[in-house]
C-alpha cells in the first residue's frame, strides 16, 4: 500500500545549511516539529554514502509515520528503503521510476511551467513539485517564478496534489495553502534554523492557519 | 541467464576524451574492432540523458554480443535495460546490487588493494576491476598500482575474472593479460584514438598474443 501522506510541511534536505550539525538530527527535529514529508537531496556525496543517510533517515522518519523521498536517485530509494522519489525534468521518466519502484512508491515531479504540468495530468504519480513559487537563492538554475497566481490557476488545472517550493517561509506559508497548495516545501526554513524543531513547528502552524 | 562475456578487450567509455564525436559512434566502432564489454562512465550529465544513452548503446551493442554495464548507476543500468553495473568501493554495496538487479545481472567491483579483493571471495560478482595497474592521468584518485606482480599475485589468490586498469595500451596489453588478467580495459586507448576501430582490433590482437 502506498504510504499515507499528511501534507502541510515537506522538507527538503540541504546537508550545506546544515553546517556542522548531522542533518539527521536537524530532520529528526524537524520531523518532532511537525514536517510530514522529507526529500533528501544530496548532489555531492557518493552513492555508499548517500545510500547509508537514506537508511538512518528512514530509521528515524518511520516511527513518526513521515516518508522519506530521495531526489532524483531511484537506486539510492530502492537500496535504501525509502518510500519514493521527487524526480526533476531532467531526471528519470515518471513511468519507468513507477515501473522499478512498483504501486506502493511516492513520485513526485517537479513543474516549473503550466506544460510540464499538463504533461503530467492522469499520470500516477503522487504530486507536483511546484518550483519556485517565488524567487528564491537556494535553486539559482530555477526558471520563472510561478507566483500565487500561477498556483491558483495550477490548482483548478489539475487533480494531482501540490507542493509549493521556493521562497516559502513561516511568513508567507498560509497565503501559499490558500492559493491551493497542499504543503509547502522548505529548505533554509529548516536547515538553516537556529533551531529546526521550532522552525517547522512555526510553518506547522502557518500551514494550519492558511 | 546472465550475458555470455568474452572478455578480452573492456571498454570504459570517456565523453571528454571523444571529444566532438558522438560516443556512441565511438564505442560501435570499437565494438566492431573487438572489444567485448563495454562500460559506460558519466560523471557529470543528468540521469535522463544518461539514461538515454545507455539505452542507444544497448541497441548498438546488443546485436554484436557486447553486454553494457553501467558505472556505479544501477537506477540508470535499471532503466536501460544495460546487463549490470560496475561498481567502486564507493559506490551502492554489490550485494545491494545484486538484489536489486537480479540473478541475471553482470556485476563488478573495483578493488585498489588485496583486502578488497580478499573481501570478495566467495560473492556472488562477475569479476574484480583492478585498479590501477600502472600509473594513470585518466583517474587522478586512484591509489598506488598493483604492477605486474601485484596483479599475478591477486590471479593466485581469488577465483574471480580480473579486468586490469590503468595505463594500458596495445603496448603492454599483452603482459598484463600474462599476469593473469581475463581482460584489460582501457579508456583513452579507444576514446582518444583516431581510429577507435583499429585501436580496438589493435588491443585485441594484443590480448591474443599474451
């Protein structure tokens, strides 16, 4: 069976922001605070590596009852033990991720544009990656920002469940649930908190109130 | 069942070192030439693009009887319908790999010194890359070479094929097939070559005459 989701917070991990802290510690906070979903994105680190944070995060994540998804790597999900994967354009095809994952994997999809996103319509796949709904420094090879606007028109376009990324904060997180998303994505939110548990509590609770 | 390999020649594929010329054009003439296994190695484009090519030179080498392995990405060898993967001592654990690609797979390990190849023995793999034999510019992380006797002496302790590494040319191909390698791989003996055809045949006749 496909894990049950909650939406509201999904994290996504940044090992950089992070600085000396293990950042299985900073998603274990995160994940006490209230994040209901967490992508590993590691670019650098290689596969062994990868593969073991994977692992100590899914040991960590599944007695919270939050899935963990690794970017783009679906040899890092399937060795690891994680329930799924966020795939970017450029990454594997949804279809042939679906193939080797099986029925019960998450796959998410970045869209960066209203195509992308009609490309994707009646796809099984678990969500859209909306990126970046605003401008943000973290993804510097990210296209145009989609605005509340283009998510609004995005929610009415399609049936998929979204994730709203880029440039969300504890300030703005409600008026980007209002628009349409089901959970907002966040990675200097958390990684870069002084203190993650709180951080994602204070995004919990602007999530609840949009 | 897994693939039929008749060692020989071993091809690491290097976009770099092709150049402007299309790899895949570079490793089915080096197929035509004589090479009998050939791995794909992509450090730096993304997973689709590798994926795509992956799957053009199993198209291509699948009618000359030369299985395809893939460099550390089983995700990408998965998806491409690639017969294994090779696998560094970074990279995914080969029993991982194992489970996740079947008993039909093709599996190597790079092993940089006797305790790696020591660990082996016994494991269900196809055979050991041994790395570096001589002294190479191609990998500049490689640790000290095995030499001739290092490579004889590792021929004597382990059951496993041996495809020797590092520094090889139609020059010396001959003696480190002597030493006990089943085949000797190379890279920018075929991919830096004018001619990867006769480079190709060039090398096999030179793995024929040791």
């Amino acid at each position: 069976m496909r894990p049950e989701v909650h939406w509201g917070v999904y994290l996504v991990t940044d090992r950089g922001l992070a600085g000396r802290r293990d950042i299985a510690e900073v998603v274990d906070a995160a994940a006490e605070g209230g994040v209901s979903l967490v992508q590993l994105r590691e670019k650098t680190c290689d596969t062994r590596a990868q593969i073991r944070l994977a692992a100590a995060l899914c040991e960590r994540l599944r007695p919270r009852g939050v899935p963990l998804v690794v970017n783009d790597r679906v040899d890092v999900a399937l060795a690891s033990g994680a329930a799924g994967v966020h795939l970017g354009q450029a990454d594997m095809p949804w279809d042939t991720a679906r193939r080797l994952m099986g029925p019960d994997a998450l796959i998410g999809v970045s869209v960066e544009t209203p195509e992308q996103a009609a490309a994707l319509e009646g796809c099984d796949i678990d969500y859209l990656g909306v990126s970046p709904i605003f401008a943000t420094p973290t993804k510097t090879d990210a296209g145009a920002p989609w605005g509340l606007d283009g998510l609004r028109a995005l929610r009415h376009a399609t049936r998929h469940r979204l994730v709203a990324i880029g440039g969300i904060s504890a300030s703005n997180a409600a008026e980007v649930i209002r628009a349409g998303a089901d959970a907002v994505a966040v990675v200097s939110a958390i990684c870069a908190a002084s203190d993650p548990r709180r951080a994602a509590e204070a995004l919990r609770r602007a999530v609840e109130g949009g």
